[in-house]
C-alpha cells in the first residue's frame, strides 16, 4: 500500500500540490484537515466549549465525517462551503490541539487510507505519527508572506489580518503537546515561495518515482 505523506504550515501550498501529486501518481487524495475543520464545525453547532478536551472529543468520535476529494459531510449534511470559513478557521486549532480529537481522527485516517488501498494524505502530523512508515515524506514550506498573500488570493480579506490569524494557528499547531507540527526526520523539505505549483509536484513525483524505483527493484 502506497502513502505520500505532505505535510506542512497553513498556506504552504499543500492541497493544491497534494491533488496534483494524487493524479500524477493515480493515488487517491486525503485532506485530514477537513476532517479536523468538521469537528470544529460540529463543536461550534454544538455549544460545547471548544476548551473542554472531552466533551469535545466525544463529539470528534460521533461525528460521521466523510471526506472524499474536495467534498466533506459531516452528519449526511454537505459542509464543503462551511468549513472553510474565517470562523471555523480560527478555532479548528484550538479543537485539533486535543489528544482525544487526534485520537479519533487518526484512526478514520488509517482507516481511510486501508478502505481506498493507499492515498496522498496531506496534514500536519501525517509523516511523524499517522503513517511514520509512509514510502515518502514531504514537508512543505512557504515564506509567511508567501503564504497570507495565496490564502488573500483563494479566499479574499485582509493581508495583514490573515497573516495574523496563519501566524497565530502556526504557533498552537507547532507548540501543541500531541503530535505537534514538525518534519520528520526522513522527511524531504519542499520551499514552494518562488516556484510554479507544476515545478513543486514535477519535484515530489520526481521524489516518489525514484523512492518507487528502489523498492522494486529492492
Ligand atoms: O490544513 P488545514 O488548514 O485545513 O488544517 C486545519 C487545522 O487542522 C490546522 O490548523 C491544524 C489541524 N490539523 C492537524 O492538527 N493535523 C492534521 N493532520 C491536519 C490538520
């Protein structure tokens, strides 16, 4: 079973080179941030206060999420739309911080990943602790004014308090005790600041078909 693992910073570029990455390897594609973005938008449906570890664990651990592609469904309601909004972007940190959460979404990754027989995940912890034996690592960066000024481009809003809210999320998801934000040790560092999004998925299939190359013939 075949797993690319990219992970990276808000804004680095990761689902749009991880799609590409999908249909150039004719893997499937795993966005674990959706799922990460349902369950803030179920806490917040809820009235459960996002800081209660539990309470909103046990809601990460109901929730019916399905993420296919670009599609997300939470509870058999369609919430591509919604869960990209500045709302649930500013507390899906906060939710994503606790352990029982990222219990939960582990194993819906893992099982994800069994169900559709291997996938490009993209994420923050995907090479460190959801697949650490993953047949390829990629963590990928941007400079942060690189990366507000993409998010201004696909979402629209203010530069400044963009950048605001990227720097602010960056230092709860980098500092959390659970799987933090971090490469792993293996993992091939990618800086998408100054380079075409083609350049960037020609360097990871590139990276992919080479690691692919010594496996079978190892
Ligand atoms: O990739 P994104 O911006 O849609 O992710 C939203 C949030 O979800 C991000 O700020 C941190 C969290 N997340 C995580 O903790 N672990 C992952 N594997 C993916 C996302």
């Amino acid at each position: 079973m075949t797993v690319i693992a990219i992970d990276g910073p808000a804004g680095a570029g990761k689902s749009t080179v991880a799609k590409q990455v999908a249909l150039a390897t004719g893997l499937p594609y795993l966005d674990t941030g959706a799922m990460y973005r349902c369950v803030a938008h179920a806490v917040m449906s809820s009235g459960v206060n996002t800081v209660d570890a539990e309470a909103v664990g046990e809601i990460a651990r109901s929730a019916r999420i399905v993420v296919e592609s670009d599609r997300s469904e939470l509870n058999g309601v369609d919430v591509s739309q919604v869960i990209r909004t500045p709302e649930v972007s500013s507390v899906v940190s906060i939710i994503a911080a606790h352990s029982p959460v990222r219990d939960a979404m582990r194993l819906q990754q893992r099982r994800w990943i069994d169900i559709h027989g291997g996938g490009v995940v993209e994420g923050r912890d995907i090479g460190t602790v959801v697949f650490p034996r993953a047949d390829l690592k990629i963590f990928l960066t941007a400079s942060p004014e690189v990366r507000a000024e993409r998010r201004v481009s696909q979402t629209g809003g203010d530069v400044a308090q963009i950048a605001a809210n990227i720097a602010e999320r960056d230092r709860i998801d980098s500092t959390r005790e659970d799987s933090p934000l971090r490469p792993a040790d293996d993992a091939i560092h990618v800086d998408s600041s100054r380079r075409t999004i083609d350049e960037v998925v020609n360097e990871i299939v590139h990276h992919f078909r080479n690691v692919k190359g010594h496996q079978d013939n190892g």
